[in-house]
C-alpha cells in the first residue's frame, strides 16, 4: 500500500501547520534572541525596584518551609503568615544592623591611619621615581587615595544591600505581601498541578533548589567567616568581626566572592603591621577562603542545584552587570528562576538541563526502548 503523500504546508492530518511551524528554526532562535535582549534591557531599567522584589521573593521562599510546617499542625493562616513575617523581619534587622554597626566602627578608625597613608603615598611616589616614572604623574595619580577613600570604597563593596534598606519600607512591603500569598500558595499549586503539571513541577524545582544553595553557601558561609575573623583577630587586622561580616555576604557571590572580601583587610593589614602583614593576611586568605570558596563549594553548589561552575560563574557577570552588586548575591537564585520558567517548564527543552548540570549522568533521564517490531 502507497502511502499519502504529504503536501508541503500541510500536516498528516490534515490541519495547516501553525505560523511558529511554518518559520525555520534558526528564524525561532534569533527572535527568541530578540525578545531576551527586550526583557533584559527591561530589568536594567528597573534593576532598583527588581532587585528588591527577587530579594524578597528568596527569602519568602527559603522561610516557606516554616509556614507549611505551621499549617500543617492547624496553625491558623494569618498566624503563620505573622511568623514567617517575623523571621523575615528578624533576619533584616539583624543583617542591616550588624553593617551599619560595622560600618561606623571603620569610619571612626579610618582618621588614625592619615599618617600612614601619607607615609604610603610618599613611598609609592619614591619608589617608581626610581623606575623613570614622573613624580608629578604618580603623584596626580594618587593624590585621591585617603582614608575617606577607603571608606568610600568599602561602602560601595556593600553599597547593593546599603541601598536595599534605605528603601526599607518597600522591601518590607513587599516581603509583607509574599508572605500572605505564601500561606495559601501550596494549596493552589495543589489546583492547578492538574492542569498545568509542568508549570508546577517548575516552580517546585526552584524552590528547592533556591532552598539548598542557599543551605550550603549559609553554612559554608559561616565557616568561612569564623575562620577569617579568628585569623584576623591573632594577626591584630582591626575590626575582625567586620571583615568576617564581609566573608560572610560575599560568600554568596560565586567564585569571586573571596577575591573581593581579602581587598579591605589585606589594605588595612598593610597600613597596620607593612607589606609583611598584607601579604600574610592574603595568603591566609587564600588557603581557607579559596579552598572552600573556589574549590570545594562550588562542587557542592553544583550538585544542590544542578548548576555547572562554569554556568554559576557567567551567571554572576550577567546579573550583576543587570542588577548590580545585588545581582551578583542573587545570581545563582535568579539563574534557578529563570532555568525553571525557561528550561523545566517546557518538556521539549528539559534536554538542556545536561548542558547545564555539572553531572549530567544522574539528570539524563534512561531511554525509553525502542518498541520491537
């Protein structure tokens, strides 16, 4: 028996093909291209409001855990609403308050280092006069360099946050709001999983997801900052306590984070105790900080979330140049939420999740059999 023969335009069926169907793929890739380059241009414009809403949105959904808890012992609903508030609530304050504290005590101490700066300043200017540099050029070059510098360098390290709560009431707003939806939010995944069993499945998957990265990069984060307020603290570095604070937050930054956090103590290492205190203060660093940081945590990273190094690391750059400093801490958060809204929602694009995976063995689902004639 012949079989039909097929015009080109028309399915087996007998239904005209869609205008999607119609088009090539690589005319599909390049409009895809398109409308990414549109939504990214979008959240550059509105990185300040965003930034605080996706900021919000993790942390609604890393403390989600405790009002299911909550529910699930017959809690009455605005009462685990309240709780999850609270914890939200407790975990700002704590955080805001533990920088500013921080931060006033490096302003006061920064003044009793004049002197030193000057005598730096002056070193500089000697020594590369003695390599054929202009004394006026070097001079010009660091005439701008001073403790008020300084300060002003570290609050820009923390400035994404500084300026996530100078606008407090928004984020606690917004965080307010999250979390009364959060309340009946399961219950009406429940609902639709029946309709839409991707959609859902997608968002469970980032919230779990966002759960355990952010689990490990708290507990290697913690670690971490031990460790360097510890060491800081037996080399006389001032303000330890700080620059573990720093360790900690930039522990969040993937990759690089240790690189930025060894700058502000290894520059008051060198004001504090020369060269020799600067260099054992980097060096230090750079054994426990990129051991864990560089090494060993983006492995467990990788395996939590189902994220390569490689991936995490090109997250980084481009949420940070999106949104900024606070893009960098929610990098890996924000690359969940969009694997899951672009990858996982869709079963004909699920395949690329071995591209991203570092262990693509264990998320390549088996092949189906082949059916035997």
């Amino acid at each position: 028996m012949s079989r039909p023969v097929v015009r080109p335009g028309h399915r087996r069926n007998g239904t005209a093909p869609t205008p999607a169907a119609m088009l090539p793929r690589g005319v599909l890739v390049l409009l895809g291209f398109a409308c990414l380059v549109v939504v990214v241009a979008g959240l550059r414009w509105v990185s300040d409001l965003v930034g605080p809403v996706f900021l919000g949105l993790m942390l609604v959904v890393t403390v989600s855990p405790l009002t299911d808890w909550l529910r699930r012992r017959k809690v009455p609903g605005w009462l685990a609403a309240l709780a999850t508030v609270l914890v939200i609530y407790a975990i700002l304050v704590a955080l805001g308050g533990a920088l500013v504290l921080s931060i006033a005590e490096l302003v006061d101490l920064m003044p009793t280092y004049a002197q030193q700066f000057s005598e730096l300043r002056d070193s500089i200017v000697s020594g590369l006069g003695t390599l054929g540099v202009s004394a006026d050029q070097v001079r010009s070059a660091v005439e701008g360099a001073n403790p008020t510098s300084v300060v002003d360098a570290i609050a820009w390290l923390f400035g994404s946050l500084a300026s996530v709560f100078t606008n407090t009431l928004f984020l606690a707003a917004v965080v307010l709001f999250m979390c009364l939806d959060a309340v009946e939010f399961p219950a009406r995944l429940r609902i639709v999983v029946g309709e839409r069993p991707q959609v859902v499945s997608a968002l469970r998957s980032f919230a779990s997801g966002t759960r355990r990265y952010l689990v490990v990069c708290t507990v290697f984060g913690l670690i971490v900052a031990v460790f360097d307020t510890l060491l800081l603290w037996a080399l006389d570095v001032p303000l330890p306590l700080l620059w573990g604070l720093l360790s900690f937050i930039t522990n969040y930054i993937p990759n690089i984070g240790f690189v930025i956090g060894v700058i502000p103590p290894a520059l008051l290492g060198l004001l504090q105790g020369g060269p020799e205190l600067m260099i054992t203060v980097i060096v230090l660093y750079c054994l426990v900080n990129f051991i864990i940081q560089s090494v060993i945590q983006p492995k467990v990273v990788g395996d939590a979330v189902g994220l390569s190094t490689t991936i995490s690391f090109l997250a980084l750059i481009f949420w940070a140049w999106v949104l900024g400093g606070l893009g960098a801490l929610l990098a890996i958060p924000l690359t969940l939420l969009a694997k899951g809204l672009l990858v996982d929602i869709d079963p004909s694009t699920r395949w690329m999740n071995v591209l991203l995976s570092d262990s693509p063995a264990q998320d390549e689902a088996p092949a189906t059999p082949a059916p035997q004639p």
